[in-house]
C-alpha cells in the first residue's frame, strides 16, 4: 500500500521544511554532497533545497541504512503528478548525468528524491513551478557509485 504525505501547506503550494516527509541520507551520501555543493556551481534553487534536506535529514551509516531508500548510485522508478509520467532513473553526480536515465543530485527531481521510500511524496520548485513527485520502487545503490 502507498503512503503521501501532503500537507494542508503543500496543497496550498508550501515548500516549508517542517511540510516534507522524512528522509534518511547515509554517512557517506550526506559528506559527499556537502563537498560537492562546496565546489560545483549549483542552481540557487537547487542549492538552497539541498542544504535544508541535508540539515534535516536523518544521518545514519551505510551498514544500518534500510535497502529501500533514495541513495546515490539508487534507481529509482516515480511518478511526477503534474504529468502523470512514471520515470525510471539513476541518481548520479553530475559528471554522471545524461538526464534522461541517469539524474544528477544537483538537479531538482534528484535533490527531491534523494532520502526518499516506496509511497514518499515531495513537493519540489523550479523554474517552470511546483510539482509533486512520488517514489514508486527503488533498486538498489550501484555497485561503482562513489
């Protein structure tokens, strides 16, 4: 069965931190991000989003991390509710990215995926505006991810 979460906030379009569903970031996932948003050029956007989700994730190592999170190297099959497309992606760093099998954490759906379960809902903003993405499945990390 899938969960949502939506809040009375996120109907009315609110992106307020305390509105997100909680998310889980490796040791490992969490550090790496850190030094990468330090050194690469990132959206403001994006950049922002990311830090709060790094500040209010739960941080814990890669040997007690459920299986069935959003981690680097994850793929990971969603929904984007404005368009009721299902999307099958990689989340990558961004020299790893093509866009369209492979996601770059820098990216907007990346940075909103990351941390997520199966049934988790998100509401991310970019440029074009608000859209809701649903994680549907998730494979596990790969193998030569960093």
């Amino acid at each position: 069965m899938r969960q949502e979460h939506v809040s009375a906030s996120e109907s009315r379009g609110g992106r307020s931190v305390h509105d997100r569903p909680p998310i889980v970031i490796t040791t490992a996932d969490h550090d790496s991000i850190l030094a990468l948003l330090r050194r690469e050029p990132a959206d403001p956007l994006v950049r922002d989003f990311l830090r709060e989700e790094l500040h209010r994730a739960d941080v814990v190592s890669s040997a007690i991390a459920p299986r069935s999170l959003v981690m680097m190297g994850s793929e990971v099959t969603f929904v984007d509710r404005s368009t009721e497309r299902v999307r099958r992606v990689r989340l990558v760093y961004p020299d790893e990215a093509d866009g369209y099998t492979s996601v770059s954490v820098l990216s907007t759906v990346g940075s909103a995926l990351l941390g997520l379960g199966p049934g988790q809902s998100i509401l991310c903003a970019d440029r074009e505006g608000e859209r809701r993405l649903t994680v549907l499945e998730i494979e596990g990390r790969a193998q030569d991810c960093r």
